[in-house]
C-alpha cells in the first residue's frame, strides 16, 4: 500500500499551476469514477469489473490527496507578504495573490495547509481506505486531522478524569473537546468579567481626579479673576483720572482751563503713564480670557 502512496507522490507534477490543473482534472475524473462504481454495485455485473473500477477509483482518489497535499506544502513555503510567483520584477506575489491566482478559496488554502503539515494522517487515511476496500476522501483527511487535534488538547489539558472516561469509552472525543472548550470559554469570560470590572474601577477614579483637578482649576480661575477684576478696576481708575488731568491741563476741557497750559515734561509723563496704564489693562484682559 506505501507502494502504491509512493508511486502517486512520484508522478505528481512539480509546479503549483500543473498541480491546481491536475487537481481539476482528477476531480472530475474521480465524480464519473465514482458514479460508475455506484452503478456497477447496483447492477448485477461481473466482479472482475466491479474490482477494476474500486481499484481504479482508488488510485485516482490517492493521486488527487498527494496533490492537494502537495500545494499545501508549496502554500506554506510562500512567506506572508510575499512569493515565488512574481507580480513584477521587483514585487513578489503574496500568497493571497497566489491563492486568488490558482483559484483557491480561503477554505481551499486552510484545508490543503492542514493537510500538507499532517502527512501521517494523510497517508493513514488512504492506506486504511485501501485495505477495507474504500475510497479514500478529503473529508476523511479532514475528519481525522480535526480528531488528533481535539485529541491532543484532551491530552494537554484534560483532568485525569476526563482523559480516563475518554479511555474507558464514557465520552466520546467530541464530547471531551466541548467540556473543555467550555471551560476554556467560562474562565475566558471571567477574566473578561474581572478586566472589565478592573477597568470600570479606573475610569471612575479617573473621572473622581478628573473632577477634582477641573474643581481645582476652575476654583484657581475663579480666584484669579476676582484678583484680576480688582487690579483692572484700579488701573480704569488711574486710567480715567490720568485722561482727566491730561485733558484738563490741555486747556480741552474749558471747566478745567485755569490749572493752566500743560508743561512738556508734564505732557511726556502723563502720556508715559497713560500708556502703561493702558497696557496693563489689556494685558490683564489677555489673562482673564
């Protein structure tokens, strides 16, 4: 039976394009095989045919496993992001491209990959199919590779408990898997429940800071404003009273004329200080916006 698994792996073709069309091809051949052998169980035919035609089935069922196995390999030797299949001179291929290229769907990709890193399984599944006279199928593949995994991680993280009733036939496998699965989600869910509590404790502490530092600021701008009033209210003061004396002693209010003509010197002082006082006042402004 190795023999006959060899020989098919030898007569594989070599690139991922000869592959994918061999795959097409023998798909459709296994179909009209298949049909074929239905038809000649049913019908009274002569063994020797109904033989031939399981043989014949067989092979071409095996073929078309190492092929699809065989992509696989060639999938998982493309790096992420990149590839042997050139989209350009200086741009590789992605294996998505790839995948999109050859027609693959993303199911087609995840089921040949897994297949081409459990070859054991691939080649127990066509040697048990050809000694109990079956034809051996991709589901098949597909069925075993998805028990040894579940098998493993009964093995990895079972209780002693489970593992003993898998061993005694109490539980199947799947039933094993699902407990564990479920415990698995129980305890995801609490840590999830733990962090969200967890998180829900920072938010208020941080809206509790947050509300005592906009407290705090708004209680300092309060302050601020009201010391900014009061120095803004003296300097309007001194201001008002600075224009006065100005416009007094520029002879430009007649009541007050007879303070007399202003004095240069006068002059430059008070229109020093008015400038400053002005100054002051939107500087003080500026702060309280």
């Amino acid at each position: 039976m190795n023999d006959v698994i060899e020989y098919q792996s030898q007569q594989l073709p070599d690139t991922l394009e000869d592959l994918t069309q061999f795959v097409l091809v023998n798909k459709a051949r296994l179909n009209a095989y298949m049909l074929k052998l239905k038809t000649v169980e049913k019908l009274n035919t002569a063994q020797a045919i109904k033989d031939q035609t399981l043989k014949d089935s067989q092979e071409i069922a095996s073929a078309l496993l190492a092929a699809e196995q065989r992509i696989g390999e060639l999938l998982l030797a493309i790096p992420k992001g990149s590839g042997q299949y050139a989209e350009s001179k200086n741009r590789p291929m992605s294996k998505n491209t790839v995948a999109k290229e050859m027609g693959y769907s993303k199911d087609d990709v995840s089921s040949y990959q897994q297949m081409a890193k459990n070859p054991e399984i691939v080649q127990r599944v066509i040697e048990n199919a050809l000694a109990n006279g079956e034809v051996p199928t991709k589901s098949e593949v597909t069925k075993n590779i998805k028990y040894e995994k579940e098998l493993k991680e009964i093995e990895e993280k079972g209780s002693d408990y489970l593992k003993e009733q898998v061993k005694e036939g109490n539980k199947t496998i799947d039933q094993a898997y699902t407990e564990i699965k479920n415990k698995e989600r129980k305890k995801a869910e609490l840590g999830t429940r733990v962090a969200i509590e967890k998180a829900q404790e920072r938010h208020e502490e941080f809206q509790t800071s947050k509300t005592v530092s906009v407290a705090a600021v708004a209680q300092d701008k309060k302050d601020s404003a009201t010391i900014a009033n009061g120095l803004m209210r003296e300097v309007q003061n001194a201001l008002k009273q600075l224009l006065f004396i100005y416009a007094a002693m520029s002879g430009r209010d007649k009541d007050f004329s007879m303070l007399g003509k202003l004095d240069p010197d006068k002059k430059r002082e008070l229109d020093s200080d008015i400038s400053k006082a002005t100054e002051t006042l939107r500087m003080i402004r500026r702060e309280m916006n």
